[in-house]
C-alpha cells in the first residue's frame, strides 16, 4: 500500500543544500499549491509580481508560473499598488 503526504525518494519534493533550485535562480518562487502566504515571503512574492507585470507580463501567465490562482495574484497586484491594464483586444469605434 502507498503512503501519502510523505516527501520521499517516490517522487517527492527535495531540496538540494548545494545551493538554490533552478526554479529559484530563475526568480520563482516556490509555493505550495493553496498555502497562506504571509509577512517576508508575501512581501517578496509581491514585489516578483509587480515588477514581472509592469515588465508585461499577464495575469495569468503569472498565476500559471506561480501555480496560484488569478484571482490571487489579481489581489496581490491591487494591494501592491500596481495601476492594473486594461482587457486589451480590439476596441469598438464609436458609431456615426
């Protein structure tokens, strides 16, 4: 019988002490899917955000590279005082 909720050699999560990730050297952060994020490391995800979005990325090209949901990363956006854009695509003209 398998056994869950165990970080084992069965395809588990490790960290290496050599050094940091590939993930991590590549500015993602490494988050548990549905983990409450708080103090330092809200503060360092939002600041990865804001600065990947103003950089032009999407919403949910971020909530995909974060695992996290677009609603969330919506909310972390707005609280870090990010001037959100607009939906894009074609706009309509005004009609004579």
């Amino acid at each position: 019988m398998a056994r869950r909720g165990r970080d084992d050699d069965h395809g588990g999560t490790t960290h290496s002490p050599d050094g940091p990730s590939d993930d991590e050297e590549a500015g993602v952060v490494e988050l548990k899917k549905g983990a409450r994020i708080t103090g330092g490391d809200r503060s360092k995800l939002a600041a990865d955000l804001k600065k990947k979005y103003s950089g032009g990325a999407s919403i949910r090209e971020l909530a995909a590279e974060t695992g996290r949901s677009y609603g969330f990363v919506h909310r972390i956006l707005a609280e870090s005082g990010v001037t959100l854009r607009g939906r894009g695509g074609a706009t309509r003209g005004k009609k004579s």
